[in-house]
C-alpha cells in the first residue's frame, strides 16, 4: 500500500513542478511580448515623426524653389535677366 502512495505523492510533486515551470513560462513570455509591443509603438512613433518631417521639408524646400522666390533672392543679390544676345548657346560635335 505504501508503493501505491509514493507513487501517487510523485506523481503529484511532478505534476505541481510541470504546472509551476510551465506558469512561470507564461508569464516570462508575456513579459517579453509586452516589452516588444512597447518597442514597436516607439519605432512607430519614430517612424511616424521623421515621415512628418520629411513633409514640412519637402514643403518648405518647394517653397524654396518657387520661381518667386528664387526671383526675389536673385533681385536681392543684384541679379536680373539676361538681355537678349547675353546668352550663347553652344552646339555639340556631329549635330
């Protein structure tokens, strides 16, 4: 009768063993899915701010390179259109 008992005490030993490391697993597991979950909301919010900076500077060099612009800084540096016969254009060889 005694065997029937230690077998059963050893089964029940294992059995909270088996329950406590796969417990400890879950919780490790969740423990680093949670800490991935927080590292992509901090790359996606990285990546959503550097696409909104790209924005504002494709806007503000646009704004830059408008015909307006570029007329008033030339004006502004003394610069004004050519006159006609200031511009020589050179052919290239065999045309």
């Amino acid at each position: 009768m005694s065997h029937g008992v230690g077998s059963w005490v050893l089964a029940m030993i294992l059995s909270v063993l088996t329950s406590l490391v796969l417990g400890l697993s879950l919780v490790w597991l969740n423990i680093e899915r949670m800490d991935m979950a927080y590292t992509l909301r901090k790359l996606q919010g990285e990546l959503d701010g550097r696409a909104a900076l790209t924005a504002k500077l494709e806007v503000e060099r646009d704004r830059l390179m408008s015909p307006y612009e570029l007329g008033r800084k030339a004006e502004a540096m003394g610069m004004r259109g050519a006159r006609p016969g200031q511009i020589r254009r050179i052919e290239e060889a065999g045309r």
